[in-house]
C-alpha cells in the first residue's frame, strides 16, 4: 500500500512543482484556449488563457506509476488507453491552436482513432481471458455478450472520452469530477487487493497496480486542479478531458469482476452532461425548441447566473453521491462474487 500512496505524492508534487515554467512555457508559445462564438459570453474572458494542461497531468502521473508499478498488463493498458486518448486530444488541441479557432480533430477522424485504441485494447482482453459478459448489478446476473464484446468495449472507451471532453467548460469542473471517478476505481482495487487473501504475500498484485495508476493519476490531477481553480491559470483541454474518460474506460474494463455498467455511476456527471446534449439537439430537431438554455448542462446553470464556482462545486456534490452509491453496489454486488 505503501506504493499507492507514493505514487499519488510523487504524481502530485511533480504537477504543482513543474505547473508555474510549463503554464509559462504555454503563455510565451501562445498556446492559448480558443473560446467557441456560441458559447456564454462571460467565457471570451477565457480567450487566450494557456490550454493543454493535461499534459501536465499525463506526464507526472507517468512518471509517478513508472518509478513504483509492477508492470501488471492490466494497468498498463490504463496507462495506454489514458496516454492514446489523451494524444488524440493532444491532436485536436494542437489543430485548434494553429489554425487558431475553436474547432478541431474531425469527429470521424476522433471516431477512427478511437476504434484503433479499441483494437489493442480487444486484443489485451483477449490475451487477459477476460469473459466477454457484463455483470448486472441488482439482478445479480451475467449478460453474454459473446463478439457484441468487441463493439461494446468501443462503446465504453468512445463514450468516456466524449462525454468526459464535454464537462471541461466551467474551472475546475473535469478535473476535480475526475478524480473523485478514479478515486471510487482506486477504492475498489485497494479493498480487492486488502481482501483477497488473508496472506500480504499472496494478495492479488494486479490489485495493487490498478491502485497505483489510479493514485498515480489523482496526484496528477490534484496538482493541475491547484492551477485550474477558478480563475484558471490553465485549462486541460481535450488533451486532458480525453484522457481522463480514456483512464475511466479502461479501469471500467480491467477492474476485476466486470464492472462495465459501474461507469454509469462513476462516470454519472459526464453521463449527464453527454445525455443533455443528445436531448437538447433531438428536443430543437423534432419539436424546434430547446430544452435547455445552452448544452452541455453546466452552461445551462450558468445562463442562470450560477458562478462557476457554485456549479463546480455542486457537481462534485453530485458526483461524491454517484460514485459513493457505485462503491456500495461494487461491495454489495461484485466483490462477494
């Protein structure tokens, strides 16, 4: 346990050590945020301020889960699936930042990367022998997905990296629900890991790696958040947001015991935040109104005169209670397998 806790030290005092040259390092190159027209107005305040600070978060959570992991396939491929999200959102920042407008990476392009990410990440699973079948909590059933695996993992990984890029619009908001969703995976692999065996020396080690990427990543994510409070001195971007629903996609897929359907839960604030997209453009498509102020849902209460400070901090609220309400279904349901 020891090594959790220093990954999640290391990772954290790494960003906020190295936070001040590389936010400086952005401001001289000019890497600054393009803000979208439609957007709420208050937000061209936000023009030009420093993005792609989820470098910052990648790189010390690397560094950190390098020095202390044990190299278990499972969570490498966490680190692979956070790093490979995280570049394709390197990618679409980049393209912002030169052509200098708030549209990036094409969404087929996006589409595409992803589904290679999904390969790999089939292949590990297949190598792993993990059973293609998704456990359904309450029921306390088994659903067979038999070759549907495939296209589900795409599903997974897709959707947790869209629906996580589209909280990333008030300070604060990505990060801080993002760490708490990692904190409830690295929850869950700490308690596997304590009670899977009586013995220290005959605990499950991939356990305890899963833990330790997942610290890795808080600490990474707690010292950017010290940056990114409101006001920001730095913003993630798609590098950051992407890879943070990457990580919680591949902890969904590699945590013990299928816990697939858990990331409804966990990942319930980007859930929301992707579903009040998807209702508003069907609601303007079909009925030629909106139901919603603006989408995502977080502009929605700030066109109501929330402080971003206040939907910040109500949407972690919101999320402590969603995944507090997954750890106990994790206890309840999955760990007794």
């Amino acid at each position: 346990m020891t090594r959790v806790l220093i990954a999640a030290i290391v990772a954290m005092i790494i960003s906020i050590l190295i936070g001040p040259k590389f936010i400086e390092f952005l401001r001289r190159n000019e890497f600054g945020q393009q803000i979208r027209e439609e957007g709420p107005q208050h937000h061209r305040t936000k023009q030009g301020t420093p993005t792609m600070g989820g470098l910052l978060i990648l790189l010390s959570a690397t560094i950190a889960f390098l020095a202390v992991s044990h190299y278990r396939l499972q969570a490498v491929t966490i680190l692979f699936v956070t790093l490979a999200c995280g570049a394709i959102g390197f990618l679409d920042d980049f393209i912002k930042l030169t052509h200098r407008r708030s549209l990036g990476l094409r969404g087929r392009w996006k589409m595409l990367l992803l589904a290679g990410i999904t390969v790999v990440v089939g292949l590990t699973t297949h190598r792993l022998q993990i059973r293609h079948e998704v456990f359904v909590p309450i029921v306390n059933a088994s659903l067979p997905l038999s070759w549907f695996w495939y296209p589900f993992l795409f599903l997974i990984i897709a959707g947790a990296a869209n629906a996580t890029n589209l909280a990333d619009g008030v300070d604060g908001l990505a990060a801080g629900t993002g760490t708490i969703a990692i904190f409830t995976f690295t929850a869950m692999n700490v308690i596997s890991f304590i009670r899977s065996s009586p013995e220290p020396a005959l605990r499950n080690g991939t356990d305890l790696d899963l833990a330790i990427i997942g610290a890795a990543l808080i600490g990474g994510l707690l010292g950017f958040l010290w940056y990114n409070a409101f006001p920001a001195e730095v913003i993630m971007g798609d590098t950051g947001s992407m890879a943070i629903g990457g990580a919680l996609a591949g902890f969904a897929i590699m945590t013990r015991r299928n816990t697939e359907l858990l990331l409804i839960l966990i990942g319930g604030i980007f859930v929301i935040e992707a579903l009040s997209v998807m209702i508003q453009v069907f609601s303007f498509k079909f009925f030629g109104r909106r139901l919603f102020l603006m989408a995502p849902i977080h502009h929605h209460f700030e066109m109501k005169a929330w402080s971003e400070t206040k939907i910040m901090v109500r949407f972690w609220i919101l999320a402590g209670i969603l995944c507090a309400g997954a750890f106990a279904l994790f206890y309840r349901y999955y760990f007794l397998r």
